[in-house]
C-alpha cells in the first residue's frame, strides 16, 4: 500500500494563508485622545494636594507642566512630571506621571502611575503624546 503526501506549501501559499485580514472599517486600536480642561488654580492645588499625599514625603512634591483632563467617564485626572524625595531623603529626579483622581467615602485620593513603576508608554497612553 503507497502514502501518499501533500506537497509542502511554498513561500507564496503560506503567506497567502497567514495574511492578517485588514481592520475593519472604522475600528481602531488607539484611545482617544485625553481631553484637556481648565481648572481653577483653586482646584489645581487641590488636586495637586491630593497626588501629593499619595508620596511618602508630601511635602516634597514638586509638580511641573500639570493639566487636567477629562477621562470618558467624567472624572479628572492629572498629567504632567513629578519630583520628590525617595526613602533616602534624595530627590528622584522629575518624571512623568498620571493620577486618576477617585472618591474614597467623602476624601478623593489619587491613584498615582509613575513612568518608573508602569512604563512611559502607559503614561503616554493616558495622557497623550502631547
């Protein structure tokens, strides 16, 4: 009794059979762009208050090209760089961060994303390139 095989595929089969599909229309992977508001200088402080008790030294933090923008869900959060002291007492040196601003009870707290703890490309995403 003879096998037989299946010729091999060549070059041109595979990648014809590999070949990832085109998106569809109107689909894209990128989130939309953060939406920056104006706040009172007021409400800056505040919530600059509120990423600064988020630090183990709070009286430490230095902030620098801050803005708010508007998340999809109608909450503020912060962007911009950040300096503080670390457990040595030395400053780090500024950085670039993201703080959603959340209500825990009545108090809000922020909830910090460092470049050095998520990766730059998570802070660019949420807060944009720009």
């Amino acid at each position: 009794m003879s096998t037989s095989y299946a010729a091999a595929p060549t070059a041109p089969d595979l990648a014809a059979a590999t070949r990832i599909s085109p998106k569809p229309s109107g689909w894209s992977r990128a989130p939309a762009a953060p939406r920056t508001v104006t706040v009172s200088a007021q409400k800056m402080a505040v919530y600059q208050t509120v990423v600064a008790d988020a630090l183990r030294d709070p009286e430490s933090a230095r902030f620098r090209g801050v803005r708010v923008i508007r998340e999809a869900d109608g909450s503020d959060a912060l962007c911009g760089e950040l300096n503080a002291k670390n457990a040595y007492g030395g400053y780090v040196g500024y950085e670039p961060f993201y703080a959603a601003l959340v209500m825990v009870g009545n108090k809000a707290v922020a909830v910090l994303w460092s470049s050095s703890r998520v990766g730059l490309e998570a802070i660019l995403e949420r807060c944009g390139r720009g």
